[in-house]
C-alpha cells in the first residue's frame, strides 16, 4: 500500500516537470508572447499618438480662442473708448455753457459796477448831509413825508444793488471754480482716452502678432486652412438648418387663430441691382482665392470689402435677424434671412446693431465694421446664399 502510493507520487511529480520542460522548450509559446509585448507596445505608441494629437488640436483651439479673447477685449476697450469720448464731448458742452454764463454775468456786473459809481458820485456831490438838506427844505409835513419815503426807496434800491453786486460776484467765483474743476476734469479724461487708445493698440499688436505667428508657422497655417474650413462647414450646417426651417414654415397652413404680425414685404432679388452692405474696396473675390494671411489658396463663399473702421453695415434687403454672435474664425457675423430664398451673411463686424428675431428694412444699419476674427484690418466680409448655397454677391450688387 505505501510502496504504491510512493510510485504514484514519483511518477506524478515526474510527469510535472516533464510537462514544465516541453512548455519551457515550446518554440509556439514564445512566439505569442513575443507577439503581445509587440502589441502592447504598438498601444502604448498609439495611444502615445493620439494623446500628443490631442494636445495639439487642444493647442490650436486655444490660439482660436486666444485670438477671439483678444477681439473681445478690443471691444471692450473700443466701447469704452467711445464713452469717454462722449463724456468728453458733454464736459466740453459744460464748459461752453459755463462760459457762455459767464459772460452774462461779466455784463451784469459791469452794468451794476457802473450804477453804482453813479450813485457815488451823486452822493459826493451832496454831501455828507445830502438826505438832510432834501428833508429840511420841505414846504409841509406832507411833502416832508414823500420826501421821506423817497429817500428811503432811493437808499433800498442802492443797498439792494450792492447785494447784488455782491451775489454776482460769489456766482462769478463760483462758475470760475466749475469751469476750473471742468477743465481738469477734461485734462483727467484725455489722459484716459490716450491710455485707452494705447491699450488697444496693444492689443492690436498683440492679435498681429498670433496671426504673424501663425503664417510664418508652415504647419500653423495649414492648421488655420483646415480651422478655416471646419469653420466653414460650420456655417453650412447653420444655414441649411435655416433653409430646412424656412422650408417648414413655408409648407406649413396659416391658422386662422393666430395674430398676424407684420413683416417686411421680400424683395425679388435683381441682379445687379441690391445695394452694397458698405462703402469700400473688394479685396477678395468669390471662388477659388489666395487667402491673405496663410498665403495659400481657398474656396472663398463670399467676397471681403475693405472699409473704414466703425463704418455702418446695411442690410442689402428687408428681412429677419436669423443669427447674431461669434462664430469662430468669422468674428461678429450676423445672418439676415429675406423671406425670398435668400440669405445675406456679414462678418468680421466690430459692434451688432440688431438682435435675432428683430425686422430689419432694406438699407438699415445692422452692425459695424471691425476686424474681428481672422482678419488683421478693417474688413466686412460678405455672403449671398440662393438658399443654402452660395452665389458670387458682386453678380447681384449695384454696379459702381
């Protein structure tokens, strides 16, 4: 019984350390474990790749980002400039207007100062007993009494002069002081005004110098093409999703139920005959163009107009305020819907005059012009969609 047991175990711990040799010998086993280090290590460098990807997508999005801050704070420092330049003007409007009072109250003071001299002379000329002598030679106690009360006016009237003399000259002093406190006043906001204006030219340099940096950058600029296009697209999808609601709307029955509400009567587009959105030069045409910044070429939906900075943005037709705000790489853009199959798209704006919903008539001003987005000087860019697709605006602009 025990020798069995003893020749089972021996054989069984033989069989085990034969079985671990043939693995250990086993050319297929170390062939798959070869292999899954190999794997690992490929995932590992993919995921190594799509992390640094990552990173640089995040990057380029935090240059986009960098450069919409940096419009936004030129707004901001823009609008403010503007206040103060209006607070300017109503001090220099106190001031004229204190002047002007001044003025009057130098002719008044004159005019009392003159009075009384007079009155000085007269009394000199009487004397030191002048009222007496009046009262003395009087012919009866009534003409004493009128006499009396004469004098008495007289000397009311000369004392109510003098005060007020006095009182004018304490406003006098009083004006000369707000004029003083204005014109320093005055001297505190034209030091405002010029640091403003230096903070947004810092700015400005600031933004030139992202987009200087990315156009010398071959692989940056090539980043801001494809930004650019998925910007682009972007736009797309926002005006095919208002065609599709427009389209909608259209199919849809009036009720009967419901408040009309007046609109714009829509515009039959004429080609060649809409008004320019703003006065300027084209520096960009539609279709396939060199793209100014990133030197390199694009499909362009719409042409850009050189104009001065802050000059209005009108709208081409009657229609709706479909779309107001930031759009990435466009800057301010405002998109007007006609009611007529067309769409009209302005961008780059520096201020927006209008909100979404709100009527607009043909020639409103709907924004102004700026340099916002990725533009380096004063630009409206502008699209005209039958639709969604885009057409070349300068086929339906006025000739000039």
């Amino acid at each position: 019984m025990n020798v069995s047991f003893t020749i089972l175990l021996c054989c069984t711990t033989l069989g085990g350390a034969v079985s671990v040799v043939a693995a250990a010998d086993d050319p297929i086993a170390d062939k798959i474990e070869r292999q899954r280090k190999t794997l690992e290590v490929l995932k590992d460098r993919i995921q190594e790749k799509r992390k640094r990807a990552d990173e640089a997508e995040k990057k380029w999005e935090s240059v986009l980002q960098g450069i919409q801050s940096l419009d936004e704070r030129l707004i901001r420092h823009r609008q403010d400039h503007r206040d103060i330049n209006q607070k300017l003007r109503q001090k220099d409007a106190e001031i004229e207007e204190i002047t002007k009072q001044l003025v009057a109250m130098r002719a008044g003071v004159q005019a009392r100062r003159e009075a009384i001299l007079s009155r000085l002379r007269v009394q000199y000329m009487e004397g030191r007993f002048g009222y007496v002598k009046a009262l003395l030679t009087s012919d009866s106690y009534g003409d004493l009494q009128r006499r009396a009360q004469y004098l008495s006016t007289v000397s009311q009237k000369d004392y109510d002069l003098l005060e007020t003399f006095r009182t004018d000259m304490v406003r006098m002093e009083e004006a000369e002081q707000q004029r003083a406190e204005a014109r320093t006043g005055m001297v505190a906001i034209k030091q405002n005004i010029e640091k403003k204006l230096a903070d947004i030219r810092a700015i400005q340099k600031e933004k030139k110098g992202y987009l200087a940096k990315i156009r010398h950058e071959k692989d940056s600029y090539h980043r801001a093409v494809k930004e650019l296009e998925r910007s682009a697209s972007r736009l797309d999808g926002i005006l095919n999703e208002l065609e599709t609601r427009r389209r909608a709307l259209a199919m849809r029955p009036p009720t009967t139920s419901s408040p009309t509400v007046p609109v714009p009567v829509p515009r039959v587009a004429s080609r060649g005959m809409l008004p320019w959105p703003v006065e300027g030069k084209v520096v960009s045409f539609f279709g396939r163009q060199k793209h100014p910044t990133f030197d390199t070429y694009v499909q362009r939906k719409g042409i850009e107009i050189r104009a001065t900075e802050g000059s209005l943005i009108h709208a081409v037709m009657p229609g709706s305020v479909v779309y107001a705000d930031w759009l990435k790489g466009y800057g301010l853009v405002i998109i007007l819907d006609h009611a007529n199959g067309f769409f009209s798209l302005y961008a780059h704006a520096s201020k927006i005059l209008a909100s979404v919903g709100e009527q607009v008539v043909e020639g409103q001003a709907i924004g102004e012009t700026g340099d916002t987005g990725m533009i380096g000087e004063n630009t409206l860019y502008f699209e005209l969609r039958e639709g969604a697709e885009p057409v070349d605006p300068l086929h339906w602009l006025a000739k000039r």
